[in-house]
C-alpha cells in the first residue's frame, strides 16, 4: 500500500461531472449554439449545485428543478436571439471577408483558424 492509497481523496481532488466533461472537450472547439444547447439538459442545470456541501446542494437542486421551465425558456430566447444577430452580421460583413480572401489569402486562412 503506497502513501496515496491510505488516504482517500480530498473533495477538491474528486472530479466533478462536469470537470469531467470539460476536460474531455478541452482540446475540441465548441460553438455558441452547440454550448447553448448542451445548457438545455436537466444534468448540466443539476451541476450547477455541485461544489455546494449535501443540504445546501440538494435545496439548490430542489431550486433549480422549480425554475428549469424559465430556464429552457431563457435559454431558447438567448439562441434566437443569438443566431438572429449572427446571420445578420454574417450578411453585413460577406464583403468584407470576399475582399480578405481574395486580396489577403494568408491573413483571411489565419482568421479562420482562430
């Protein structure tokens, strides 16, 4: 039995559900829409409580189970609203991004990239 295996982790040492998940999409990129709609399930709201010690996070979750139809509602809002500005956005500055493709190819590559 070596040092680490007598004494159990500390609570700062326990991955959480959602470090786990994190660590895991580090290294990806992930869009707006796609974290937008990851926020939508009853596991990620539920995780919001988990740094909080057993009665606090168990009220919490009680808390955010109470309030999760105004949080879809919410959320939903902020994706239409997002993806409505995005688009127009996208239209209003397509000049822009033909002129950087066609005059500067290298500097429009590394844009993209980013």
């Amino acid at each position: 039995m070596t040092a680490s295996d007598a004494y159990p982790p500390q609570p700062s040492e326990t991955p959480q559900p959602g470090a786990v998940a994190a660590a895991g999409d580090a290294g990806a990129e992930t869009s707006r829409v796609r974290n937008l709609l990851r926020m939508l399930s009853v596991r990620y709201v539920l995780s919001l409580a988990d740094p909080y010690p057993v009665v606090v996070k168990q009220f919490l979750q009680f808390c955010l189970i109470l309030i999760y139809p105004a949080w879809i509602v919410g959320i939903l809002f902020s994706l239409v609203v997002y993806l409505a500005i995005y688009s127009v956005l996208w239209v209003i500055f397509w000049p822009v991004r033909a002129w950087m493709k066609t005059n500067r190819p290298e500097d429009y590559a590394a844009s993209q990239r980013k």
